[in-house]
C-alpha cells in the first residue's frame, strides 16, 4: 500500500510540471489563435472571409469564434452577414447570441429582417438577445412590432423596456393607443425620459393605479415639479395627494413642500407636511419651526 | 380649547382676535398654558428627532419608486466624469464638440499610451494629420477604455462601478458623436459595447465573468482602434496622392 502511495505521490509530481507547461502552451496558443483573428480586420475582405469561416466552423474555442464573428461584422461582404446569419440560427449557446448581437452590429436591413424570424418568445435568452441587437442597430419599428403583438406580460416588458432605452418615444405613444397604459409603460416612459407622455397620465383620472404611478414618475424625471404642486392641491383622493407628496420627495422639491406648509390651514396637514420637509432635509426647515414657535411665519 | 385650535395658534394661523384671546387663556389658564408648552414641545421633538420611520406601505412605494429610479439611471445619460475631463463639456454641443475634442486632443501631450496588449505597430503609428478630429478622437477613445479596463478593479465596489458608468457616459457620446459624424455603423458598435459594460457594472459579477467582459471588450476595442487608424491612414494616403 505504502509503495503504490510513494508511486502515485511520484507520479503527480512528475505530472505537475508537465500539465501546469500544458496548461501554458494551451493559453499561449490561444492568445496567438487571438492575435490572428484580431488581425484579420487588416486583410482585405476577400483573403479575410474564408480565414474567418475556417476558424467559425473550425475547432476553435468560443471565445475565438465569438472574436471572429466580430471581424466578421465588420466585413461589409454579404458572405460575412450570411455567415452571420448561418451561426444566429445554427449556433450552440453563446455563440449563438453573439451571432446575433453581429446582426445588430452590421444593421443590415435584410439581415434585420431575419432576426424577427429567430425571435423566439417563450426562449427568455433569445428573446433579449434579439431586442438586444434591434437596440444596437436602432431599430426600433421593430422593437414596436414586437411590444405591440406581444403575448405576454414578461413579453411585452422586455419590449417596451428596450423602446425606453431606445428613447422611441413616438412608439410609446402609439403604444399607448394600441395597449393602453399599465406599469411596464410608465417604466419605459421614465426610461426614455417622456416627462410629457407623464404629466398627461399623471393628469388623467381615468385610472387611479396609473395615475400614482406617472405622478410619483414625474418626480423621477423631473421637468414638471410645479405640476406636483398642483397635482396635489386637486387631488381627488389620499393616494393621488400622497403620491404628489412622494413625487416632490423623489425630486427633492422643497420649495413646493413649503409653499403646500405656508398655504395650508389645517394642523394635521401642516404637522405631516413639516414632517415632509423634515424628512427633505430642508433648508428652510429649521427657520419654519423657529418662525412658528415664535408665533409668526 | 383643543389641540388642533392651539396647534393653528402655534403656525400663527389664527385670525388676529382669536390669536389675541387665546394669548390671553394662555395667561390667565396655567393648566392650557402647560398643555401649550407640551404641544411645544412635541413640535420640538419633531425637529430634533432623526426623520420618522415611514410605514411599510410607503417604504414598499418608495422602494418601487428608487427601482424605477435605477431603471432611469440605466437608460439615461448619466453626468459625465472627469477622468477625461475634456469630454465633459461636450454634451448637448454634439458637432461642435466633435471638432473641440480633436483640438483637445491634439494639444495633449500624454496620449496616446500604449496599453499592454495593443500591438506595438497600432501605437506607434501615429494619427495621420488628414484624419478629422473626430477620428482623431475617437482613437484616443478607443486607448483610453482599454486602459479604462485595465484600471478596472476585478470585484464590484463602489469605485469600480463609477468607473463604468464613466465609459458608459463615454461611450454613449461618441455613439451620439459617430452619429453626427455620419457613421452608422460606428455608432452600432459602440451602442453593442454598453450592454457589456452594463453587465460588467453588475457588482455581482464573478472575478471570473468580469475577466472574460473585459477581454471581450478589449478584443473589440483592439480591432475599431485599428480599423479607424487604417481608414484614416488610407485617407491620408488618397489625400497627398490626389494632391
């Protein structure tokens, strides 16, 4: 027993040395294989398309294929976008998304148009590596497409998210004719930073639940802080003149606070709003509670 | 008399006569006058004491409100750093700042700097004088994030992801910029770099993810910068010939 332990201790030392030179001739291989790739955006397109398609249909790791996709996305050949194209549909894993997001890369329309048959709604991977690469090459009639026929919630979250990001804020408003409004819009619409689209929901009474969420939105974008005040001094219900409140907060709009504070006329109202200003961390705050406990203000 | 009569006296919200009788209760009534002094004194409380715990359902609101804030935060522009100070003054002067910064640029006498990595040919190569200061620019751009990435803490902290949002910030100007300067395509690549480095910004990321994002992104970085320093020597090239 004690022998064969000698002779596994024997061995292993023996092999340390040669699996830790391995290890090294694998990464310096392949930071040359790296160096290759990146080289290729310096040949001409026609000596660098078949070398990229050795290396994408060679054994290579992915990192190196995903590297030759990039070259190849630079390439303005209609081979490199089919090679593209051939990897976002045939691709394992990673390789695949990284296809796609080349699609966005290269914005070729026809190339475009194939990433709306690859988009898959049920597959949460594809479905943003997709939007991911409308948003790259700043499609957003697509995005639209897709937000507006989306089947559900998760599907349409993800769509009118990236509109956001994309400031499409003409898709949002016909968006918002074809699907109404609800929390995943007024997410988009702080997103693309549409105090307008706000202001217009946060004023509209038509639904309550919406309404809060645009006023205390408008705090977040801000541009419309003397609306808040307004907002609030018309506020049919608690919710909409809390939500007013939390808006001004968001925003850190004191002067509209005080200005609430010095024309109010009623105790509690003027306890919890002074709490408000407390809170703010107001300037104005001390001089108030000195000012009122000498009797003015 | 009640609380919310004297609470209205205390704001000196009170018409003057009745402001004026309650002065006077308050004199002659020392029980009112210490319920006064206690009202007085909860007032003071309320200034003294840190901010009052809010209830749970407005926490739960607000907590609502900060990710939609954060969400806010992810699509929009955020205020531009100083680490490439010359950059800040750029935003909203897109075309105008496209020429600023390649006179910027220009003056400088500390970039570029060979990143490790970079190959030594692309460095050495200096930017042709028939280049646009956009291109110009942009090249120091491409240097400068490599370095950026390099710089880059491996785990997330604080400082690590300012750093990112400072190239976020970067990078969404000279999409915009690439924009106005008529190159598409440009602006494609450097819009597919933010999602990278949105994910990079993730303070959870692994040190092992983080590494493969950043060699990723300096692969991708490597190849623009020499492209854009090709296309330019290329221009130059057709300039003096034509000249």
């Amino acid at each position: 027993m004690k022998t064969l332990t000698k002779t596994l201790l024997f061995v292993l030392l023996l092999a340390s040395p040669v699996v830790a030179w391995s290890q090294d001739a694998d990464r310096d291989r392949e930071e040359l294989q790296m160096a290759a790739v990146e080289a290729l955006i310096t040949a001409p397109p026609e000596r660098a398309l078949p070398l990229a398609t050795k290396v994408l249909k060679g054994n290579y790791s992915d990192d190196i294929k995903e590297s030759a996709l990039f070259v190849l996305s630079q390439i303005d050949r209609r081979e490199a976008q089919d090679l593209i194209l051939e990897t976002a549909r045939s691709g394992d894993g990673d390789l695949r998304f990284e296809a796609i997001r080349m699609i966005g890369i290269s914005g070729k329309g026809d190339a475009l148009t194939q990433l709306t048959s690859l988009y898959d709604a049920d597959d949460e991977d594809v479905r943003e590596a997709v939007l991911e690469a409308f948003l790259i090459a700043g499609d957003k009639e697509s995005v639209y497409q897709l937000a507006v026929n989306a089947a559900t919630e998760d599907e349409f979250e993800d769509a009118v998210d990236t509109l956001g990001a994309m400031g499409a804020r003409a898709q949002l408003q016909r968006l918002r004719e074809a699907r109404g409004v609800s929390e995943a819009y007024i997410d988009a619409l702080i997103i693309s930073g549409d105090a307008e689209t706000l202001l217009e929901i946060a004023q509209d009474g038509s639904n309550e639940d919406n309404q809060v969420q645009a006023i205390e939105a408008l705090g977040i974008v801000g541009g419309h802080d003397e609306k808040l005040v307004d907002i609030y001094r018309n506020a049919g219900s608690d919710d909409i003149r809390e939500a007013a409140l939390d808006g001004m907060l968001i925003s850190g709009y004191d002067d509209g606070v005080l200005e609430l504070y010095r024309s109010s006329t009623d105790a509690a109202e003027k306890k919890e709003l002074l709490e408000q200003l407390v809170i703010m961390d107001s300037d104005e705050v001390w001089s108030i509670i000195d000012s009122a406990l000498d009797g003015g203000l | 008399m009640n609380d919310e009569t004297l609470l209205l006296y205390h704001y000196a919200e009170l018409p003057d006569e009745e402001a004026r009788a309650i002065r006077h209760a308050l004199a002659d009534d020392a029980s009112l006058a210490a319920r006064y002094r206690r009202l007085c004194d909860d007032l003071d409380a309320i200034a003294d004491a840190p901010a009052p715990p809010l209830a749970p359902d407005r926490l739960a609101r607000f907590q609502a409100t900060i990710d939609r804030a954060a969400k806010l935060e992810h699509g929009r522009r955020p205020a531009p750093r100083s680490r490439v100070h010359f950059l800040s003054f750029l935003l909203g002067t897109a075309v105008t700042a496209a020429v600023a910064i390649g006179i910027g640029l220009a003056t400088r006498q500390d970039v570029p700097v060979a990143p490790a990595g970079v190959p030594v040919a692309m460095i050495a190569e200096p930017a042709p004088s028939a280049a646009s200061p956009f291109t110009r620019s942009l090249q120091v751009y491409f240097r400068e994030s490599q370095l950026g990435l390099q710089d880059l803490p491996d785990t997330g902290n604080g400082e690590r992801t300012q750093m990112i949002r400072d190239l976020i910030a970067q990078n969404r100007l000279f999409a915009k910029l690439a924009m106005e300067n008529d190159a598409p395509q440009l602006a494609r690549v450097l819009r597919a770099f933010e999602p990278i480095l949105a994910r990079l910004a993730n303070e959870d990321i692994s040190a092992e993810e983080s590494a493969a994002l950043r060699e990723k992104l300096e692969f991708e970085l490597n190849v623009m910068l020499t492209k854009v320093t090709r296309e330019a020597s290329q221009t130059a090239r057709n300039t003096e010939q034509e000249t």
